[in-house]
C-alpha cells in the first residue's frame, strides 16, 4: 500500500480511494472507509490464532496523531486526533487481541467533513492452520481460489460499532478481494457493481443508518465445477486437512447441504465442499447479489458462530436470506428491517425442519414470533431516524422472489401484513390468495398464518367457502389440539396474572396455595422445555405480575435450580427485571454453567438496564463481572465490558 498524504476532504468532495494493493499468497485486505461530520465511534477489529501475523495500518487522509494508548483487558485502545501535516500513524498489533480505535469528539468540533480510512491485511505463514489459499484449477489461465479455516477458534472478524447506539453515521466498507471471489456485507448496501482493479474487484457497501452493536463480513469464492472426488476439486490443499473435512463434513453438514439444494432448488448439480472444521457452505448462486444461474459460491462463516449446529443455522439465517433478499434495498424503517427479522426466523425454520427432520410446532414458532414482535416494539414505526415504509405494492414484489426462496407459504402474507396498515394488509392479501390459490401450504406455515391472523381485522366467515386460503385455516381452527400446549401455558400465565400478594388489598393466600398445588407437579414434570421457555417468555412481557409472586414461581416450579441453561438464562433476566436481589446466587449458577456471549450479554444488559433505576444492580454487576473475568474466553471478556462500560458499572459510581 503507498503511502498517501491527504488534505482535507470537503462535504461534497467524492471519497479518496486508495490505491490498489496486489493481493500476494496467503494475504487478504479489507478497506474500510468512514465518514462522518459529528461523531465519536471507534472500530473494534478482532482477531484470533497465534498463528496469525495480522498487520494493522491506519491510514488517514487527514493524517493521524495518536494522544493516547492503552489497554483494557483484551482490548488495545488507541485514542488518536486528526491533525495536518503530521505523518501517517502506523500502529501493529499481534496474537489473539483486539484493537479499539475511537475518535474523541473534539477532532469533529469544526463541523468539517472528515474520511478515515483503515487497513486491516491478514497474512499468515506458508503451511499455517490459520488461514489456507487454494487453488483448485485444472488449468493455468483459469485459476480458482477459496479461502478457508482449518481449526475452529482460528478466525477473524471485522466489527464497526460505535460508542453511542443514538447516533447516525454513515461510512464505506470497501473489500478487495481476488477477482474469483465474492465480498458480502451483511447490513450493508451494494454501493455500485465491483469495479476491477489491477487484478482483483473492489466491492464497495455504503452502511448510512443507525448501526447495530456489530456487523458480520462474509468472503464467498465462486467455482465453475464441484464435480469429482473431494480432494481433486481442492487440488494443491494438504491431504490430511481434506481427508478430515471430508469425513466431518458426511456426518454433519450434509443434510445442511441437502436441506439448501432443496430449498433453492438449483437446477445443477452440485457436489459438497467444506466441512464442520473448515466451516464452509455451498450454496447455489442466486443466494449471492448479482450471482447469476448455474454458477456455485463458496461462503466461508466466522468460526466463534459456528460451534454448535444450531449456531451454524443462525449464521445462515443471518447472511443468507439478507444477502438474497437485499434487505436494505426493500426495508426503509426500522420496523421494516425488524419485519425482514421476522421473515429470517420463518426461513430458519424451514431450514431446521428440512435439515433434520422435525416440523416447527405451534409452540415453537409463537416463540419465534413473540421475540420478533417484541424486537419490532423497541423500533419506533415512525420517528427522526426512520424513512418512508414500503407500499403495498412494494411488498407484493418482494413476495414474488419469496416464493422462489420458501416456496410462497401463506405465512409469509401474514408477515408482511405486519409491516402495512389494515386497509393496505387487507387489499394485499385479497390479491394474494387469488394469485397462490392453488400453491400448497404447510402445516406449520397454516399455524404461522393463524398467528398473524389472530391480529388481522379480517373475518374468516367473510371469505368464500371455496376459497383454498381460508380452507387451509379453517383446518387449523378445527384442530384445537395443535395447540393444545400454547393453551395450556398461556392459561396458567394468566392465573399468575391474576394472583395479588397477600401484603396488598384484595390478596388471598388460599388462592395462592390452590394455584401452586394445582400446577407445581404438571409444569415440573410434564411440561417440555419448550413449554417453560414459552411460559417464561409470557412472565417476562407482563405487566401483571408481582414481584412476590415471582418468588413464588422460581420457587415452585424449580426454576431456580433449572438444569436447562435457557430455562435459567431466561428466568435470571426475569429475577433482575423484578428486582429480586436476593436471589444473586441462581445469577451465579447460571453465568458458571455456560460461557457462551449470548448467556452472558442478556444477563449483564439487564443488569445494566434495571441500574438505570436501582444503583445497588451496579454493585452487583462489577461483584459478578470481577468474580468471572478470569474464567471467561477473552472475547466474551471484551464483549460484557463494553456493555457494563456504556451502562455506568465499571469503576466508581
């Protein structure tokens, strides 16, 4: 990469692009290009393997002055102002860290337009198990590269995030990859078609909304043929790694494979690459932006989402049906985004029932939908950050390409009538179920269908009795057992609903005992795990219910002392919500049973959000946070501290 000296960039003025770098062995480069008139943010870039030599240079074009470094457990910080004629900073990092670079809001009080711009080149030794170039050609001039993993925990991730989730920016993600691979940005929008440069493409995606705390970035390789044995289709890659993906790969990720052939349906064949080690998936072009038919990509997923096969399928959901619907194409508000959520989880779902072989109950999905709702209620519909939101028509033409993906099930209408008013919904779904009248419906997109039309102002005794639509849902009615659990759940939500503590007016300890009596044995013994999580999901939305009767809950049906490390997460946010401060220790058992991000990071935001309005959560925050620091992966470590950091729990009160 030359070195650049920049000048100042005017608010009008395009984006200075840096120069081409050739892309050598073993080396890849990503380009990140900020802007911004008011803001202070800071990029977090992890990276994990001790094998790994990384390079990190910062190159600003207004050239960079570091004021500041330091680190703070896992993270090295650097605090740096913009200031001219100073030399390019430079500043390296290596091993398994995490490097923080933030921007003091000082460097913006002139209100001038400002470009920053970060290089991020991972280079790795030859032979290295960090990271492997392929190349799998038959022939000289046509060469054909993958890039893969061969050990999980060996990967790296690139995370812009920003300090204060309020503020509004807008910035470049440019990737330079070689000219037979693919750069996709999951949030991100297309900025124009990849540009060739001096033997690689230059994709660039234009990030301009409200950003969530992370954002993922996936690299595909793009292969002619998958025909023929494994290790031939790889070529020059060590024997010993391909005879271990190969055989991992049968066991676990083909009914994955065989689950994504046939819901794309691609009309070539195509043979597996990839491996539960090496954390690849094959997927049929169309998946990709601009992929053309015929045409296979390999899409490599960060390894820290892959440690389970249930976390394999939330990375699919997460970048797969973006990529392919083009999300920021179609959503222009945040409940619209939240909306395409809602569609993620429905894809999920057929994703997980064709993979391995057990259909989505009712039970299961109103879980599902009760998360989406509940997402979709912490978005405005309308607001200072938001932008006009889809028209009917707008929607019906997504629905055409969401046919191809799912096979048009009438859930899917039923979804997008979330984002419409009535007037607009009803329309839509009248044209709707003259269009797919013929198309078959599963029996759990019928289940989903009725959940969203509990909601629809539409009267089912209104449509044609030979109305196919509404036959399919008028079966689902008849079938009141299918959702026999969701009853059962909701009926004794309600009854703790109604339950007064016997301190207050009105309360009545009879009626306490009887509830308690009638239902302890049922919910311990023959309720799923699937019905606890659903009851306590219900408990945690209410209104209506005690603190005291809470007590009584965890300590009737065993909560507490649940073994199931969801049950226990989701009943630990439920004691914070209802300040039960007395019961630190089940928050305790449950932070000990499992160090995963996600356990973490819902027990440590509630934390955080009940301190707003209760300081003694503090305390308790920082007691939990010293007493299981030295036990928790370094990334998980980084990841609570920046959510206890922005709450106000870390250091003096």
């Amino acid at each position: 990469m030359p070195d650049r000296r920049g000048g100042q960039t005017s608010a009008s003025s395009q984006p200075n692009v840096l120069e081409p770098v050739t892309v050598e062995e073993c080396a890849l480069t990503f380009i990140m290009d900020f802007e911004a008139r008011s803001l202070s943010a800071h990029c977090v870039l992890v990276l994990v393997g001790e094998e790994a030599a990384p390079e990190v240079c910062l190159h600003i074009n207004e050239c960079l002055q570091i004021h500041d470094v330091h680190v703070e457990g896992t993270d090295l910080r650097l605090d740096f102002v913009l200031e001219k004629c100073l030399p390019t900073g430079l500043a390296a990092l290596e091993g398994s860290q995490m490097m923080r670079v933030m921007l003091p809001q000082e460097a913006w009080t002139s209100g001038e337009f400002c470009s920053i711009k970060l290089e991020v080149k991972y280079r790795v030794l030859p032979g290295s198990t960090a990271l492997i170039w392929m190349d799998g050609s038959d022939h000289d001039d046509d060469p054909q590269m993958a890039m893969t993993q061969d050990q999980p925990g060996w990967a790296s991730a690139l995370f812009p995030c920003m300090d204060e989730q309020a503020v509004r920016s807008s910035y470049l993600l440019r990737l330079w990859v070689p000219e037979n691979m693919l750069a996709i940005a999951a949030g991100g929008r297309l900025q124009e078609p990849a540009a060739h440069m001096n033997g690689h493409l230059e994709y660039t995606y234009r990030f301009d909304w409200k950003m969530p705390a992370r954002s993922l970035t996936f690299i595909a390789g793009r292969f002619g043929q998958t025909s023929g044995s494994f290790a031939s289709f790889f070529g020059l890659t060590p024997p010993g790694s391909i005879q271990k993906a190969a055989e991992e790969f049968e066991d676990s990720l083909q009914p994955l494979h065989d689950a994504l052939m046939h819901m794309f349906e691609d009309d070539d064949k195509s043979g597996p690459a990839g491996g539960p080690v090496l954390q690849v998936v094959l997927l049929p072009a169309r998946v990709c932006p601009q992929g053309g038919r015929g045409v296979l990509r390999l899409l490599i997923l960060p390894m820290y989402m892959l440690s389970t096969g249930k976390a394999m399928l939330y990375a699919l959901e997460l970048c797969l049906v973006k990529a392919w619907l083009g999300i920021s194409d179609c959503a222009l508000s945040w409940r619209d985004r939240w909306l395409c959520s809602g569609l993620e989880l429905y894809v999920l779902q057929h994703l997980m029932r064709d993979a391995h072989g057990h259909a989505a109950t009712m039970l299961h999905l109103s879980l599902l939908w009760r998360g989406f709702c509940r997402a979709a209620q912490q978005h405005p519909e309308h607001g200072a950050e938001s932008r006009p939101r889809c028209t009917a028509r707008a929607w019906e033409k997504r629905l055409g390409e969401l046919k191809e993906l799912v096979g048009g099930d009438l859930a899917m209408y039923f979804w997008l009538g979330q984002s419409l008013s009535p007037q607009e919904n009803e329309a839509l779904v009248r044209r709707l179920r003259g269009k797919y009248r013929d198309v078959p419906i599963s029996e759990e997109a019928a289940l989903a269908a009725l959940k969203g039309f509990s909601e629809l102002t539409m009267d089912l005794a209104e449509w044609p009795p030979d109305d196919w639509c509404a036959e399919q849902l008028r079966k689902q009615l008849r079938a009141a057992s299918s959702l026999a659990e969701v009853r059962e759940v909701e009926k004794v939500a309600s009854a703790w609903e109604d339950i007064i503590p016997v301190e207050v007016v009105g309360g009545s300890e009879n009626k306490l005992n009887k509830l308690i009596i009638r239902t302890a044995i049922h919910v311990k013994v023959k309720w799923t795990v699937l019905q606890q999580l659903f009851f306590l999901d219900l408990i945690q939305d209410s209104t209506s219910i005690y603190r005291d009767s809470v007590v009584h809950i965890g300590n009737a049906y065993g909560f507490n002392a649940s073994s199931n490390v969801d049950v226990l997460r989701r009943w630990c946010v439920i004691l914070i919500k209802h300040n039960c401060q007395d019961h630190v220790g089940v928050l305790e058992t449950c932070l000990e049973l499992q160090c995963e991000v996600a356990h973490f990071s819902s027990i440590f935001s509630a934390m955080v959000e009940r301190a707003q309005s209760v300081t003694r959560w503090k305390f308790i925050a920082q007691r939990l946070w010293n007493s299981m620091q030295p036990r928790i992966h370094p990334l998980v470590q980084s990841h609570i501290f920046r959510i206890l950091d922005i709450g106000g729990c870390i250091g003096c009160f």
